[in-house]
C-alpha cells in the first residue's frame, strides 16, 4: 500500500497544514511562543510568519482578556483537560477584532510529557454578525410583543403549555408570567369547553389548517369570563417539526358589551316606532270626534269644559306620538325631508297660528317681525315649521304667565336668521348644548303635564342641520329669558317658492261628495261626521271591495282611503280607482298611520293624490280636500 | 285702509292679552308698527282668542309679503 503510506508522510501532513487557507493552525510551545505559523493564520490573523514565530499567543488576545490572565488560563484548562474550546474577540495585526473560535489541544509525547499546543481559529465574524443582528431582532420583537396591552400573546409547547407571557397576558387575564409558564392552556377555558375538547381541538385544527381562529368565552384567573377572540398559529423548525403555537386572544367584553347595548337600543327604538304607530290609530277618531263636538252648537258649560279637556290631552297625546316616531327616524337616520323652495317667514306664520293655543294659554305677549319680502331656502317647509313651533311652544312654557315673547326673521348676508326669545326661565349655562340632547329637559317647566318626552330641541337642531343651518340657544342665566336663534342658508334670488302643494281654503267650502274607506269603525264614522259638519255630503265605507262598488254609485268627488285594510289594501283600490273611467276628476287622499318617506312614495305611486298621516289635521285635511288644481302632497 | 308706502308698511305685529277687569279674563286685541317704529294700525275690537286676534289681523295685512 505504497500510496497509502505516502499520504501519512509527515512532510505532506505538514504542507497540508501549511497550505490550509481557512483555519489558522499553529503551535505553541509549552510556554505558549508560537512555534508554527500557517497560512490560513496569516490570512486570518495578517501577520507573516517572521512576524509572529516566537511571539506569544496572548498577542492575539484583547488587553482586556490579557488583563485577566485569559490566553495562560486557556493553556491550563487544555493542559488539564486536554482539550480547550472558546469562542470570543481576538486581534488582528492592524488592530481590529474577529470572532474566533479557538479549540487548544495539548501536544504529549508517548511518556505524557507536555511537549506544547496546537491552536486551531476560525473566524466567526460574519456568522457572529448574523447572529447578533437576529438577537437584536428577537429582542425587538419581545419589546413588542411584552409591551403589547391590548391583546394576550403568548406562546405554547407542542402540547399546548404555556412557555411565554406578555404584558398584554396579564392584563387580559390577570396571571403573572410565574403563575401561569407552565400551565396548560385549557386552564384558559370554562369546564364545559374543557369537557367537550375545545381547548385539544383549537391545537389540532391549528396544526392540521395552519390557523385556528375562535370566538367564545374565556376564563381570567378568578374565574371571571370574558369574550375572547381567539387565534392560534402553530410555529414550526427549519425542518418542519413543530416547536409549538403562538396564541393571541384579544378581549372583545367590551365591543360584546356595545353590541348588546345597540341590539337593545334598536329593538327599544323598534318597539317605539311600533307603538308610536299603534298609538295613531285610536287617536285619529278621538281627535276627530272632538273636532265634531266642538261644531254642535249649545252644549252645555261642564260638558265643554271637558271637550276641551279632551282637546287639550288628546293633542298633547298626539305630539308625544309624533315625537316617538320622530325619534325613532333620527336614530335609524332616516328623518326624511322634503327638498324644494320655502319661505320662512310662511313657515313663521305658520308655526305662530299652531302655538298660538300655548301663547294664550300662558297669556303671553307676542310680537312677530319679518323683514319684508319672502326668506326663501331650499328645505322642508313642514319641518322647518316644526322647529319654530317647537321654540315656540317651549318659550310659552317656560315663561311665567303674561311673559313677553317674540319672533323675529331677518336676512344676515345670505343668511336667514329666525330669533325666537322669551322673558321666562332662562337656562343655565351648562345647559345651553345639553338642552339640544334627547331626552333632556333643559329648564324646570313651569307646568310639568305636557313636558314632552325632551326629544324637541334635539330634533329642532337635527333638522336645522339636514337643511345646512344651525340652531342656537342663548341665555344670561336663570329667570333671565333665552333666545333661540334658527340660522339657514338662503336659496338664490332665482329660486322662488313654489306655490303650497295644499292652500288652506279661504271663505266658504264646497261641498263635496266624500268617501270615506276606513276599516276602523270609530275613525271613519267620527270623520265622516266632521265633514258633514263642514257641509260635506258622505258616504263611509269599510273594506276595499266596498269601497269600489261604492266609488261607482255614490261617484264621489274625494276618496279618503285608508291603506293598511284587510282583504284588498288602500294602494289596490287606489289603482283601480284610477282604472275606472270617471266623468269628473277624483281626489284620492290617503289617510293612513304610515308616515315613512318609503309609505308616501309608495302612495303616489299607487294614485294617490295626497297623503296624510293620523291623525289629521282638520285644517290640512279641509284644505286636502278643496284643493282642485291638481297638486299633489306627499 | 293700509299704507302703501313700504317705508310705512307694517313690520311688526303684536299680539297683546288685555284682561277684562270685571271677570279677570283674557281677550286679545293687536298692533302694527311701521319700520319707522310709528304704530301703523291696531285692531278695532277685542278678540276671545289668539287665533281670532289673529285672523282678524291677517284681513289687515298681517302675513302678507
């Protein structure tokens, strides 16, 4: 084995040392001079091998180490052990530092006698760079994840124990790191989740879909629950095994909470727009019969008394209904306003005549001033009336009796500003934006019946800002009057209001033939009575069927159509109403508890040529009746 | 008959309760002043309401542009 012998030739075993470029291999003597000198260690280390044979290794060493006695300490533990490993900086010729990892061997003769070292250093640098920059990076990422409060992340073995805890943990779920590393993650779970595997499951399903994602109760550490949202990632090697899970769990009691407050809130407001309708039904005929005793000549004082105290409480009832569903539309977002050009000082005038009961109930002086010429903007006449009359009817009853009140609309650069000011109350300064919240009663009423439901002013300022404008309360302080002021934005001089889609009739009425659909007994009769007391011919009906074999005998001149009947509804009798052919022009109004913008809309869609909610003003419907030049009001 | 003048027409209107002394009810009767501040009309009579009060008045202007 001639060629094999060759390569154990120790001239070739030292000229393979000799030639290695990647390690630095050299030996020191007992003393630790160094003796050899390769020329991976010249590349390495920079020095040529005159340079350093007969130096000692501690040449290569930081002044700190060699402070410390390190390099003589490395030749003891290899003399002792045989063997010496170490990792650390060493010095290159010019100065800088590498990362070495150094192994020392101790060099014995067959007698064991200590004949020196060889020394065998890499240069780590590059590895040792890479490893401090992914130090830095898991140090980052703990800092982040430790200072995270929001969500409970942390880490589990493969079998689902807990090995890690952050800040955000022990926020959630109140355990200390040292009380909980260690535990199982079921631990997190109520029994019957833990009976029923929930806990295993979540590992399974992360392990086999790579995500297990959940939303359910967890448990704190007193027991408590709480609503978890709840995701698990497995974590795995290089080589694909599983090293165990990352799991995020964010509290969601709060949101869960909100939820619930919300789910509430909108069955209340639900249930409000359900009775609020219900309500309407009832008082259409209530309202309508006082309307009629109120027309029968020489009743007696106490009985007049009471119709009027029937008037009173009815109208009252009548507004809180309006108001019950007027809160249900602005919570729902869906007040709906009609767009056109209106005149304010119409709407004023308006708004005067509806609270002129209150005015002079409190005996209150009123004076009314509107600038000349119409104050046009582009809004909802009715609503806008609504505001005023709310301001006004507030300020009749927070002024004590005989007070002063007083409407005044101006122009302000483009502007309408509409004042309306009282010598009562007043309000506190605190209150002076709370009172445009629902449900708060700004000031102390003077008469707690008929305080309303607090939803007035709120509603007022909505409106006001749906038309662009702005709603405004002013007061010195208590018992020193208040001042609301309306501010919109004029329409442009072109625009001009359009003639009222329903005039209020002047002088005598005509009398007309009316049919009157309702299927609600009282609130036909009670109307059918009304109109006969304003010297209209009627004729009541009380279904749909009825309705149309009457429509072709009686041949009225108005229909008052109910809508939501039994058998054919108010929309089909309306269409075929208007199939039949007909001599003269018929009038369909509907007179219906639905108000909603979708309820109109659906109404003139079906013929209808006005629509008109319970219960009914008996001035609007007069005027809904004698209109004849074919506008329409929806 | 009202004025025509605009400078004299009526701007602000005012609603006033009067109380009969010999029962201590209310009736109501109205005034109308000119931009200039004149009283530019008043009613002729008393009214048993406001709102009679004030028909009366819109037959003498009152909410008219």
């Amino acid at each position: 084995m001639a060629g094999t012998e060759s390569l154990v030739d120790p001239l070739i075993f030292h000229l393979v040392v000799q030639q290695v470029k990647d390690y630095a291999l050299f030996v020191l003597d007992p003393a630790g001079r160094i003796m050899t000198w390769n020329l991976g260690a010249q590349r390495i280390k920079g020095y040529a091998p005159e340079e350093i044979v007969g130096r000692h290794f501690s040449t290569f060493y930081t002044p700190d180490a060699v402070a410390r006695g390190w390099p003589a300490e490395e030749l003891r533990l290899a003399t002792r052990e045989g063997r010496f490993e170490d990792e650390g900086w060493r010095v290159r010729k010019d100065g800088s530092r590498f990362w070495a990892n150094v192994v020392i061997t101790a060099l014995r003769d067959d007698d064991g006698k200590l004949l020196g070292f060889s020394k065998i250093t890499r240069d780590l640098t590059e590895r040792k760079l890479h490893e401090e920059a992914l130090r830095q990076a898991e140090e980052r990422f703990r800092l982040l994840v430790d200072g995270v409060l929001d969500y409970a992340i942390f880490m589990l073995d493969p079998d689902g124990v807990v090995t890690s805890w952050n800040a955000g943990a022990q926020r959630i779920k109140g355990y200390a790191p040292e009380e909980v590393i260690g535990k199982h993650l079921s631990c997190f779970y109520p029994d019957e989740d833990v009976e029923a595997g929930k806990p295993w499951e979540a590992l399974a399903t992360a392990r086999r879909e790579g995500r297990a994602e959940a939303e359910g109760w967890r448990l704190k550490k007193g027991g408590e629950r709480f609503w978890a949202r709840v995701v698990v990632t497995p974590l795995h090697d290089a080589s694909g095994h599983l090293r165990g899970f990352a799991k995020v769990t964010q509290d969601l009691s709060d949101r869960r909470h909100l939820q619930s407050l919300q789910d509430a809130a909108r069955e209340v407001n639900e249930f409000i727009a359900t009775l609020a309708h219900e309500l309407r039904n009832p008082l259409a005929p209530i309202r309508t019969a006082v309307e009629v005793m109120a027309k029968v000549p020489g009743s007696d004082p106490a009985q007049q008394a009471m119709r009027e105290t029937i008037d009173r409480q009815s109208a009252q009832l009548a507004r809180i209904v309006d108001d019950m569903l007027d809160i249900a539309r602005v919570t729902r977002g869906v007040l709906s306003l009609e767009q056109a050009p209106a005149d304010l000082a119409v709407a004023v005038r308006h708004a005067v005549e509806t609270s002129a009961p209150a005015i002079e109930s409190g005996r209150h002086r009123l004076d009314v001033e509107l600038s000349p010429g119409p104050l046009v903007v582009h809004g909802d006449m009715h609503r806008l009336t609504q505001i005023l009359v709310n301001l006004l009817n507030n300020a009749a009853r927070y002024t004590p009796q005989a007070g002063r009140i007083a409407v005044r609309a101006r122009r302000e650069d483009g502007w309408a500003a509409i004042e309306v000011s009282d010598n009562g109350r007043g309000i506190e300064p605190l209150m002076l934006e709370r009172i445009f919240h629902m449900f708060v009663q700004g000031r102390a009423a003077l008469d707690k019946i008929g305080a309303g439901l607090g939803v007035g002013l709120a509603l007022a300022r909505r409106i006001a800002e749906a038309h662009g404008g702005t709603l405004q309360a002013q007061s010195e302080g208590e018992n020193k009057g208040a001042r609301f002021t309306l501010r919109l934005p004029l329409l442009k001089a072109a625009a001009q209001p359009e003639d009222a889609a329903v005039q209020v009739a002047d002088g005598a009425v005509v009398a007309k033939r009316i049919l009157v659909v309702d299927d609600n007994i009282d609130a036909a009769v009670t109307l059918a009575l009304l109109l006969k007391s304003l010297g209209h011919e009627t004729c009541v009906v009380h279904d749909g069927l009825q309705a149309l074999r009457m429509a072709a005998q009686f041949r009225p001149d108005v229909v008052l159509l109910d809508i939501g009947m039994p058998g054919l509804d108010g929309y089909e009798v309306a269409r075929r109403l208007r199939a039949l052919k007909r001599e003269r022009p018929l009038r369909i109004v509907a007179v219906t508890g639905w108000g909603q913008e979708a309820d109109r809309a659906r109404s003139r869609e079906a013929g209808f040529d006005v629509h008109l909610v319970k219960p009914v003003d008996p001035t609007v419907l007069t005027s809904a009746i004698a209109n004849n030049n074919g506008a329409t009001l929806h | 008959m009202a004025p025509t003048d605009r400078f004299q027409l009526p701007l602000r209107w005012q609603f006033v309760p009067v109380e009969r002394p010999a029962d201590r009810s209310v009736c109501w009767k109205w005034s109308a002043y000119a931009q200039s501040g004149r009283l530019a009309m008043e009613s002729e009579r008393v009214f048993e309401t406001l709102t009679e009060c004030m028909e009366d008045a819109k037959a003498a202007g009152y909410g008219r542009d």
